[in-house]
C-alpha cells in the first residue's frame, strides 16, 4: 500500500499517553467502543481532450470536524490513478477535501460529509492543463450590493467566474510584477476604501490607480473562482455610477438596502422589495454584457410609495420561465447567503470571513456547482443546501 505520512494539529504522543494513563488509573476499565474504518479514496483525472494524469501526482487530504480542521494526509497517486486513504474514524458531519497542485494550479473541486452508515467516501478530483487564451472567460453572476448613507454609500460586489474551455486559464504576465494576470478590474470614478472579504488572500490581487488586477487561475467550469470585494462613494443624490468589465457578463443582479435610495436607468429593470436575512432591499436585474459593455445607472431617493414584492423562489424551474427569476433564484442561493451574510452589512473596517467557515462557504459552493452542472438531484440539493445555511448561521449568531 502506498505510503501515508500524517500530520496533526492536536496535542503530541507523549500528552496523549500520559491523559490516557491518568483516566485508567481513575476509572474502572471497561472495553472501548468499536469505530468503524472508513477508506477515503481520490480519483483524479485529465479533463484536457487526451491528456494524462502525470504519475506519482502528489495528492494531499484534509479533514474538518465542527468546521476545524483536525488533520491533513498527504501522499501519491497509484498506477490506476487513484489513492487510498486508509485508517480514518470520521464522525457524523464530518468534511474531507482532496487537493493536488498541477503546473503551479491548485486544484479542489470535490468536497464530502460523512453520514453514517457509509462504507467509503469517494473524492473525485480533476486537473486541467493550462493555457492563456482569454476567450472562454466570462463573468456567469455579479452580484452588487448598495448600502449606508448620508455622505457615503457602501458598494459590494461579488462575481462567480467561469470557463467555457478544456484548459485552465492562467493569464498573461504583468510586466511590473512578474505576475501572472488573469481579470482586469476598473472601479467607478471616485471610488475608494478598496476592501477585499479575506486578508489572507489579498497577495492575490494588485492593486492599481482605479481598480485591481486578479491572479486567481480560472479553472474549467461554470463558476470556478469567486471575487467580493467593496469601496465606498460619496453619495449625492442622482449620481451616476458606471461598471465596465473585460469579460463578458452572464447576469447582474444589485440590492439596494439602504431605505432612501433606489436605482434608475436604462440598464437596470427593477425586480421589486426582496426580504433578506439583513432585511428588505429593493432588487434589480441586468445584462447579459459583452466585454467592455457598460452598465451603468443613478442612485436615486428611494420613492415612498410600497414597492411590489420580487417573485418567490420556489420548485423547479418550469418552461417560460424568464431571466429575471432565474436571476433571483440565483442571488437567494448564492449571494445572499455566501456573500451579503459576511461582510456587506458590516462596517467597512471589519473582521474579515472567519476562518473556521471556510469549510461550510467551501461546500457550498461545491454543492451548487454539482446541482448547476446536474450531478445532485433537486430534492437532495435544497435539502443539503438547507442544512448547510442551518449550521452557517449558527456559527455566525456564535461570532456575535
């Protein structure tokens, strides 16, 4: 059997024997439950054209339990492609995540949870090989979240990135940096206060005079990479506000909730009151976009007349349905729940995305892009999905 090397972040061998020790001492003995071994295997393939699953791929495992992580696996790829992890005692809820690292590419596209009464969890990863031809990228969901007021506004915005083709994307070279550039993001004229959700993640953007370069490499898929960032914007009212972005855009979907403002302009149709789990905010739709098509709009006074509630998101898509509720299934699924719950109704200087959520934002993500893609049936999706928000708002009303 391939060899396994284990690393823990809990208290060393000597610790353990010696607690051990001192409870038998204390207490009668009695035999331990029996746990049960479940085999943990990874299964990578090529998914460019005809290419090959180079040998000996290093594989790395991690596991999460109560939204830590408890314990990291590393090891290699077998002849057959696959590697097993053997040995493990997971609990209920427990998550695994598979991780290789291809041509300088990280990739971990499956996530498991144990139930019980599983005989082995199955991790199914896949690598691509690369390239820097833009022309499969596209920006599938941006999401805009306006809120504040008085003499400043607060602009959220969170982007799901996809890839059309067979090769991940890796982007060109910046000549200043030597790093390699794969989205070009231009901010309003104004902007300021540029805030990323996750300090730890901010090596990978490159901040410019107005707006930032990405370096994240975007991966095959119908959104593969993820983006929130915010800035804020002296208000004044009938201001207008311009986005232009170097991909084209599927979809955008903007909230505003803050009560005295509301949007106008061609570019934007209005979906109606929407009720949030940070309260009511008025939603509007736009797009498709090509690349460097402008969307732009003017930040009004909010009428104060009732506005007609958004269509509610129920059952399954049916024949005729239109792209304004599509879009607002999209943004309750996504948005509102991975992104706006964080950070957008935070101030500006606030804690960043605790960490030990990642593992939930993770499975999440990993979850809506099976049910996107058809692997998850509909019934299992919301029911999954519906535990998994249980269980992220539960960690957040700790955080508080």
């Amino acid at each position: 059997m391939t060899h396994v090397s284990r690393i823990t972040h809990h208290i060393s061998r000597s610790t353990f024997a010696l607690t051990l020790l001192a409870l038998l001492l204390a207490t009668a003995w009695s035999p331990l439950p029996q746990t049960d071994e479940i085999p943990v295997i990874v299964e990578v393939i090529n998914g460019t054209g005809d290419s090959v699953v180079p040998e000996s791929l290093p594989i790395t495992l991690h596991t999460f339990s109560e939204m830590e992580e408890t314990e990291t696996y590393t090891g290699t790829l077998s002849a057959d492609n696959t590697f097993h992890f053997d040995g493990l005692t997971p609990q209920a809820g427990d998550i695994f995540v598979a991780r290789a690292v291809y041509q300088d590419v990280t990739y971990s596209f499956e996530f498991a949870a144990f139930e019980p009464g599983q005989q082995e969890i199955a991790l199914p990863l896949t690598i691509y090989e690369t390239t820097d031809d833009p022309s499969a990228i596209q920006i599938t969901q941006m999401h805009a979240f306006i809120s504040g007021g008085g003499n400043l506004i607060q602009v959220g915005e969170y982007c799901l990135v996809g890839n059309t083709g067979d090769r991940t994307y890796v982007g060109v070279e910046d000549a200043e940096t030597g790093q390699r550039v794969t989205l070009n993001f231009s901010l309003p004229d104004g902007a300021q206060d540029l805030h990323f959700d996750d300090v730890e993640v901010q090596d990978r953007f490159l901040e410019r005079v107005g707006g930032f370069d990405d370096t994240e490499p975007i991966p095959p898929g119908n959104a593969t990479v993820e983006i929130l960032y915010s800035y804020q914007l002296e208000y004044r009212e009938g201001m207008p506000v311009e986005r232009v972005f170097e991909a084209p855009v599927a979809s955008v979907v903007i909230l505003v909730s803050a009560e005295e403002l509301a949007l106008e302009g061609a570019g934007v149709v209005s979906g109606g009151a929407m009720d949030t789990q940070m309260g009511q905010a008025l939603s509007y739709t736009a797009g498709p976009l090509a690349a460097g098509e402008p969307l732009a709009f003017t930040v009004v006074a909010r009428p104060q007349t009732a506005m007609p509630a958004a269509p509610a998101a129920s059952g399954s898509p049916s024949v005729g349905r239109n792209a304004t509720q599509e879009i607002s299934i999209g943004l309750v699924a996504v948005a509102v729940v991975v992104a706006a719950i964080y950070w957008m109704w935070q101030a500006p200087t606030s804690a960043s995305i605790p960490p030990q959520a990642r593992p939930l934002v993770e499975t999440i993500a990993a979850l809506d892009a099976d049910f996107n893609a058809g692997r998850v049936q509909e019934e299992a999706y919301r029911k999954k999905r519906q535990s998994l928000k249980q269980r992220l708002r539960a960690l957040f009303a700790t955080e508080e």
